[in-house]
C-alpha cells in the first residue's frame, strides 16, 4: 500500500500540472481507475490500487483545504 501511494503522489507531483495544481488528483484517481480492473485479475496489485486511491483521496483533501485558505 504504502508503494502505490508513493506511487500516487509521484503522479500528482507538480511537475505535470504546475499551473492547474487543483487538477492533479484527477491523473492519481485515473491510475486507480486503471489498476483496479488489473487488481480484479491479479490479486497482488490491490494494495497498490489501494494505495494509489488514498493518495488521490488526499490529494482531493489537500485541495479543498487550500482552496478554502487562499480566500
């Protein structure tokens, strides 16, 4: 679990999307999306799945906390 969330964070990371930062869970919530049907199949990649899915939930968190302290 704690690799798929490294790994989610990694794909959030602010390289991508610099200027549209609010938007960066959305490319973790597609790789979950991605690696769940994978995981139906192969029961080794849910925590990663998991993982992932977490990052993309604290991601979405981190965004709304910001948003609310920017006004």
């Amino acid at each position: 679990m704690l690799l798929g969330f490294g790994l989610g964070l990694l794909v959030m990371s602010p390289g991508a999307v610099l200027y549209y930062w609010f938007f960066a869970p959305v490319a973790a919530l597609i790789l979950a999306g991605v690696l769940t049907p994978v995981a139906a199949v192969r029961s080794r990649v849910w925590p990663v799945a998991e993982g992932v899915f977490a990052a993309a939930l604290f991601g979405f968190v981190a965004v709304v906390v910001f948003a609310v302290g920017v006004r």
